[in-house]
C-alpha cells in the first residue's frame, strides 16, 4: 500500500499527516505557521521521522503560484500574512524529500478531499468555502479544480451593501467594505459589534445579516459555475443556525430563475457542511500526494 504525506498549510498552523488517506492515518503533528523556514523545516523533520512517502500533497493558503513552469512556482504570492510574501513552500520540501509534490490552494484541496471521501461524493461541479479568519472558496469543475490566470479567489466576490448596514467600513486591506470578506469574515463580525463571532448569542441580529450577505455571494456562484452542491465550512459556520437562513436568502435571491430541484424542495441537501467535517483540508492534501505520486 502507498504511503502518502500531507500538509493543511494554514495562516495560524500547519497539520502534517503520513498514511494511505484520511481513514488511515499512521502519524500526524500540528506546528504553530510562524516564519517561512522555521516551519518548513519543523515540517520536514516531521517526515524526517516517519517512514519514506510515495508523494506529498499540500493544501496551502495564498494567493499562491500554481504554474508549473512560472518563475515562482510553488510560492506564495501576496499575502498579508506578516514573512509569508513571495515565501518558497515547494522548494524546501521537494529538496527535503524527494518525492512528486501536488500543490494547490487550502479550499482547492478541501473541494477536492470532499469531493473523494465527503458531502461532494459523486458530483463532478462543487463549490467548498471555508468562513473564518478570512473567506476563501475551491471549485472543483468538470471534476477538475479551477485554475486559470491564477486560481478561484472567491472572497473577494464584490457583493451589494445590505441596507441596514451601510455605515460599516468594512475590514478587507483591498477592499474595505466592498467584498465579501471584508463584509462577513470572522474580523469583520468582531470589527461591527465588538466581540468575536463565537461569542454572539444566536438571537443576535448579525447572523441574519451574515445569511443575506453569505446567500448574496453565493448567488454569483451559482449562477456563474452552477455547482451541483455548495459546502459550507470554516470557524463562522460553526453555527449551524445560519444554514436553514442561508437556503432561505439564497431561494429569495435567486428568484426563482435556476430551475433546478436542489434549489427547491431539496435544497437543504444543497447547502450542507462539511461532510468531513474539519478534515476536508488534510483529506484532499491526501488527495493531491497521490495524483502527484500517480503521474
């Protein structure tokens, strides 16, 4: 049986994983993201330690070079993450190891682990967004994941203002107020009423702003990729209450125009969580180690 390593390479921790998949996990380590190559080597000495892997997938934040033959491939780009600019993850790695290395963005590699072992199962168009820290979305199209000019940024979708919530100035050093992140990221939530998301009682007014402004956003992604299911992860969705408000504002937002039967009376099988819960990041580095071992 191949041994496969992976890497969830977060703006706060990076997860390392050896085994044959997420159901088969031989060793696993968290280690704090502080600079560039205190982490990579952390990272290496970790597999350093465990027995020799057939490949390695990682599943990093961005934005990030995802051309094999540009310059700075295997880089992170501009990233507001302080050390983090134009740091080389790729390199270090694949001359610490050895080994074929399949690399690509967090969300990227979340769609794709739920799409191999979670709610995605089946489908060839879905759409994973993860709701925290920052917004970030994977497409998997085609049963492929979306690459182009660079790679899916999907929470900086410019979305409309909510009425009742013009005076916020947002939170996005880019955008301000203006996109998706800056209005309805987990910052944005503290920035507008003082407090960390977590602690919000559920009667508070913001979750039904944080629907609309979530249903607003996904409205666009329908329309524009037509995913066959939306998944919903990330810190902020930890509140299960927004999901029922969510398939409601996205049904109003819609109109009716998408005749489609998930956007009707099965919708709620639409718009789900996570089927691997937290692990749709570490399943799909997985995923990425052995298409990279298989070429």
């Amino acid at each position: 049986m191949a041994l496969y390593g992976a890497i969830e390479a977060g703006g706060t921790k990076f997860v390392c994983a050896v085994g044959s998949g997420p159901d088969d996990v031989r060793a696993q380590v968290r280690i704090p993201t502080t600079s560039p190559s205190e982490t990579l080597e952390q990272c290496l000495a970790f597999f350093h330690s465990q027995p020799k892997i057939d490949g390695l997938g990682v599943g990093c934040f961005g934005p990030l070079e995802l051309h094999p033959g540009a310059r700075y491939y295997g880089h992170v780009t501009a990233t507001p993450k302080p050390g983090w600019t134009h740091a080389d993850v790729v390199g270090p790695l694949a001359r610490g190891l050895a080994v074929p290395i399949g690399f690509d963005t967090d969300v990227n590699a979340a769609v794709l682990g739920e799409a191999r072992w979670g709610a995605a199962q089946g489908l060839d168009t879905a759409v994973y967004i993860t709701i925290g820290t920052g917004i970030g979305g994977g497409a998997l199209v085609g049963g492929q994941l979306a690459h182009g000019l660079v790679h899916p940024e999907m929470g900086h979708l410019l979305v409309p203002r909510e009425p009742d919530d013009v005076a916020f100035a947002g939170t996005c050093p880019f955008h301000g107020a203006r996109c998706w992140e800056g209005l309805a990221a987990g910052p944005a939530l503290e920035s507008r009423y003082g407090q960390r998301a977590e602690t919000l009682p559920i009667n508070h007014p913001a979750w039904d702003l944080e629907a609309r402004y979530i249903a607003s956003a996904l409205t666009s992604l329908v329309l524009v990729l037509s995913p066959q299911r939306v998944i919903l992860g990330g810190g902020v969705m930890q509140v299960g209450e927004l999901f029922p408000l969510i398939r409601r504002y996205l049904t109003r937002s819609l109109a009716g125009y998408v005749q489609a039967s998930a956007l009707g009376e099965t919708i709620d099988e639409y718009v789900v969580p996570p089927g691997l819960g937290t692990n749709s990041g570490i399943a799909g580095a997985f995923a990425l180690a052995e298409r990279a071992a298989r070429r």
